[in-house]
C-alpha cells in the first residue's frame, strides 16, 4: 500500500470546461507539467487518477511523460494509478477520448476497477477511493456543481493540500 504522504490525486472538469484555445491548452499543460514536477521534488511518488475524458488523462499523460524524465543527479521512480469506476465507463464516448483513455490505461502501474458496471454513486466512491489515500491534490476546477465540486470538498474535510490549476 502506497503513503498517503508520497500520494498525490488529481480531480478536475471534462474537456468541455478546460480551455478551449490551443494558446490557453498549451499554458496549462505546462503550469501542470511544473506543478508535477514540483510535487516530485517534494517528495510524491504516486499519482492517482479517476480515468475520466479531461482533466483526468490530461494530468495522467504529463505523468506518463514524466516517467521517461530521468534526472541523473537526483532518479525518481514515480507511479501512475488509474482508479475506473466501472468497466465499461469509456463505452458512450466521443472515439478520441477513447482512444486516448485506452492509450494511457496500459501505461499505469496499476490500474483498480471499483465496479463490473455502473450503479448510483459509483463516481463519487471512485473519488473518495483516491481522496482517502492522499495528502495532495492537484484540481482544475471552475467553483461550479458536480463532482469535481464534491471531491474538492471531500478533500478539504479531509485536510489535503489543494492547488487548483483554474485560478492560475
């Protein structure tokens, strides 16, 4: 079992409420790629993340990337952990997203299924599943409802350090 004090989980919006401009998309990549990094030099080691089109394999794609950075003076080995609410989630969506999900599950350490199929509340156990096994999390999120709206409150009950990419 990983350290909730080396873990780090992400929670954030789908595609349609990240930024919508090539310009504003390249801007944040980078502030999350710094971010990452950051998280790493302080001592995180593992990545959590709920497997959903956005937010989720935006950050879980810099991690991947990130993997293949060795710095010589200082390696770190860092993990990636898919958390799935249930099997067939990807199954309604748009063909890119797909494919990008089914890109990236292989290149998680691990990957933790919750459900075989979806039920009420599966989304939001998924969230607490992460919340409850880290100490960070790195959120894009625009202060609306929904389930971003619920798992950065989860968090905040339950003392993580939140940095939140929108405001930045």
């Amino acid at each position: 079992m990983q350290s909730k004090e080396t873990s780090l989980c992400f929670t954030g919006h789908r595609s349609e409420k990240l930024p919508q401009t090539e310009e504003e998309m390249k801007k944040l990549k980078l502030k999350l790629w710094e971010e990452i990094d950051k998280a790493i030099e302080n001592g995180i080691d593992t990545f959590y993340m709920g497997a959903c089109y956005g937010w989720d394999l935006l950050c879980a794609d810099i991690v991947v990337q990130r993997k293949r950075v060795i710095k010589m003076n200082d390696p770190k080995k860092i993990k990636l952990i898919a958390v799935v609410p249930f099997e067939e989630q990807a199954k309604r969506w748009k063909e890119s997203d797909r494919e990008q999900y089914y890109s990236i599950l292989p290149m998680c350490d691990d990957v933790v299924t919750l459900n075989a199929h979806y039920r009420q509340g599966c989304y939001h156990e998924r969230n607490r599943y992460m919340v409850d096994r880290c100490s960070k999390m790195l959120c894009y999120y625009d202060g609306g409802n929904g389930g971003t709206a619920y798992t950065v409150n989860y968090a905040k009950t339950n003392g993580l350090e939140i940095t939140n990419l929108y405001e930045s």
